[in-house]
C-alpha cells in the first residue's frame, strides 16, 4: 500500500470504510456466537430434563406462533421462559385493533439529490423547508406543493434546516463546515381543489421487497427565486456540520460537527460562545429544548449528551450511554422528557428527572434516522433505513405504519420527520434519499390515544 497512487484523503476515506465494515462484521461474528452459546446452554438443560431439541428446531419454536410436534415435549418451565422472552421482542410489531388512517396529501418534489432533514416555520407564513444533499435548501408551499424559495449559499451537502422561533429566518448547516443563517421572504400561492383521495389505513402487516424501486428523474423546479448570500455565515468546525438549531429565544444557535465537537454562537456578534467537548467520536444530530436553554447532542460513540446552560455564569453536560450503536438522534419533548434514536434498531424514551435507565424502549428491525414527536398528541415518528415510517405512543406501544403501497411512500431510506401542528393540510413529513418529501395526514383514533 505504501506505492499506492491514490491521493492521501481519498485512500484515509476507504481505509476508514473498510475499518468500518469490518466492525460491523466482527459484531454480527460475536453476536452469532453469543447466540449459539444461548442454544448450547439451552439443550443442557433439556438434556437434564431428558428432553433432545436440535438448535434449528429451538429457533423454529421460538418465531412460530403454532409450534412443532417436538414442542409439545418441551417442559412447562422452558415454554413459559420462551413465551415471556419471544413476547417482549414481538410487542413492537404487533398490528393494533383500532388502526390508525394515514393520508399521503402531497409529495415535494424538486431536489436534485437525496434530501437528509426537513422543518416547518413556527410563524406565520407556515411553509416547509428541506435541506439537500444537492448543496441547496428550499422553501415549499405546504398546501400547493410549490417551490417558492431556493437557497443556494453553501459549497457542500445541507444537512440540516431549522427555522428562527419568531423571525422569517432559517438556519442551515452544510459539509463545507459552515452554517448558514440567512433571510427570506415568500408570497403564499392561492391553494388550488385538492383531488379527493381515499384515506388508508396504515398497513402494519404487510411486508415489502426490498429490492429498492426506480426513481423517477426529477428535474428542479425552474421558476423558483434563489438566494445565494447568507445573512450571517458561522465558521470555526474543522469536519463537516451535520446538524444546528436555534436556542430557546433565537439569540444563540448551537451546531453539530463530525470534527467531534459542538459549537455555541451568538447570532447578533457571530462569535464562539462555547466549544461542546468531549464526544470520542463524531456528532450526529443536536436539537435544542423548546422552553429552556438545555441542548442534547447525540454521536457515533453511541451516546448522546445534555448540556445545561440555564446558568449564564456555568454550564454543565450529563453522558447518557443507552444505547449499543450510533445515536443518530435525541429530541426533547414539550415536557421531562428526551426521546433517543439509534442505528442498533431501537428508540428510548427517557426521563430529564431520572435519566438513569430509559422509561421506554421500542425495538424495530431496522436502524433509526432523525426522529420527532409531536407536540399534541405525543406521538413518535421512527424513519427507517427499510423505507418505512412507524408510529409509536410514549410508552412504546406500536400504533401505525404508514402506507407504502400503489407506489405510495418512500422508494429509499427514510432520513427525517418532523410533524406540523398549525392546522395545515399535513401533520406530518417525511423526507429520503429518492429525492422527495412527503406530507401526510395522521388520524389516530382516541381508543389508540387513550392506551
């Protein structure tokens, strides 16, 4: 390798991936023999009780509803064991009675590359905003499904967008490790007849190929008005910027970073109030509390850490470690609570009072993007790797998945949600990497509330 002709950043990139994909196999060499280990000691003891059980057989028992003939020679101890193990991994797929109806309202299409995060204003004109994987953010209509604003400052990716909590400002943070804080203003379109489309019940049941669907060339809308200057550019990250919001108020804004640190900004000034430190690995998400000056930040190192700054004169951070993978996300409630997604398929709910262990724990079959939870109703969305969205209550009780059939939903990964809850046609979004964003109307009936 020492002869090797490929340029130094280019052959750390591969170096770095292959170390990578090699983790990910000595993981999966680990946990086959943890598992056999489980079978081994498992036919000891029905060996003991003078019962044989071949280790292919036991996994048969253990995912069927309806066992073999071999089960029913099995001890009434070991059924009891397996049924009370074998439930606690099922729970979160099981279809509900009461299912929830979820509408596909309208589909954002316009970008020319995967789009990694979307948010909604939190004043008035109400419209969505997508960040891009083609170096650029727009501004839509929720209601027409119209572009009507293109930002094109940055060099790189656009990870994230965030809007200002008053002000007709957005916030955005981009691989060529800067954010961006820059001013628009947009004229509503007049809303035209939406076409009647039956409403569907989420389809918990169905499973889909995963042979991924082809994608529809896109071309970007061509009437849509660009800005090109940021208002204000904020510069100190050494990686990529993966993520930034705005502190309770709007005066600070806090950014994530791959260079493992996050970053504290005034607004007004520009300048570095603090350096987050101390993540071993890089940041992946960071979101900010609603009502008080705490932000949460999550990264590779698979935890995620809240940051205190409700006392001016110091600020302290707590490490979280919940999780056995990457923690692609964690978000604060309107209430005490923190809600944290992870790449090792599960999400967990915690409690700010008592963060110790997790109140929650939903366990999925697939890893888990940018999460969000709903103001109103406290619902979780959950953005698959799979291409599916899932719906869960706080307690982590399953209540739908939206639909992907008729060629409805997402044809790639799921990278975002976040919901909307000023009385638009929408209620929820979802963008991916087949280059749109999706709106949808979510119905959930009062018995799921209540449960």
């Amino acid at each position: 390798m020492e002869d090797s002709k490929l340029p130094p950043s280019l052959r750390s990139n591969l170096l770095d991936l292959f170390s990578q994909i090699e983790r990910e196999f000595e993981n999966l060499y680990l946990e086959n023999i943890e598992l056999r280990r489980d079978i081994e000691t498992l036919n000891e003891r029905l060996a003991a009780e003078g019962h044989t059980f071949d280790g292919a057989d036991l996994a048969k028992g253990a995912l069927k509803t309806k066992a073999s003939h071999s089960t029913s020679q099995l001890s009434q101890k070991l059924k009891t064991t397996y049924k009370a193990s074998t439930s606690k991994i099922v729970s979160s797929f099981k279809a509900t009675a009461a299912r929830a109806v979820c509408q596909l309202v309208k589909e954002y299409v316009g970008h020319r590359d995967g789009i990694w995060d979307l948010s909604v204003t939190r004043n008035q004109p109400v419209v969505l905003g997508t960040a891009s994987a083609d170096h650029t953010a727009m501004l839509w209509s929720i209601e027409t499904g119209k572009c009507l604003l293109r930002y094109t400052g940055h060099q790189g990716s656009v990870n994230s967008i965030k809007f200002h909590p008053t002000e007709q400002m957005a916030l955005t943070a981009s691989g060529d490790q800067t954010a961006h804080i820059w001013r628009y203003m947009v004229q509503l379109p007049t809303p035209q007849p939406v076409a009647d489309v039956s409403q569907t019940p989420c389809e918990d049941d169905v499973d889909f190929s995963d042979k991924d669907e082809p994608d529809c060339e896109v071309e970007g809308p061509i009437d849509c008005p660009s800005i090109r200057v940021a208002a204000t550019t904020l510069r100190s990250h050494q990686g990529v910027v993966i993520a930034a919001d705005w502190l309770v108020g709007g005066r600070q804004v806090v950014t994530a970073s791959w260079d493992r640190s996050a970053n504290l900004y005034d607004v007004e000034t520009s300048e570095l109030v603090h350096s987050l430190t101390g993540h071993d690995q890089e940041l992946t998400h960071c979101c900010t509390h609603p009502t008080q000056r705490l932000v949460v930040t999550s990264s590779r190192d698979t935890t995620f850490r809240l940051w205190d700054f409700r006392d001016p004169s110091i600020h302290s951070v707590n490490v979280f470690q919940g999780h056995t993978d990457t923690v692609t996300s964690a978000v604060f409630t309107v209430g005490d609570n923190v809600v944290s997604g992870s790449d090792d398929r599960t999400v967990k709910v915690w409690d700010l009072k008592n963060m110790r262990s997790p109140i929650a724990t939903i366990r999925t079959d697939s890893a888990v993007n940018r999460i969000s939870v709903s103001v109103n109703q406290k619902i979780i969305a959950l953005p698959h790797d799979n291409r599916q969205v899932r719906l869960f209550d706080m307690s982590g009780v399953r209540l739908a998945r939206l639909p992907r059939s008729n060629r409805q939903g997402h044809r790639r990964m799921v990278c975002c949600s976040i919901w909307c809850e000023d009385n638009t046609t929408c209620n929820l979004f979802t963008c991916g990497f087949d280059r749109q964003a999706i709106g949808w109307n979510i119905n959930i009936p009062a018995l799921l509330q209540e449960k």
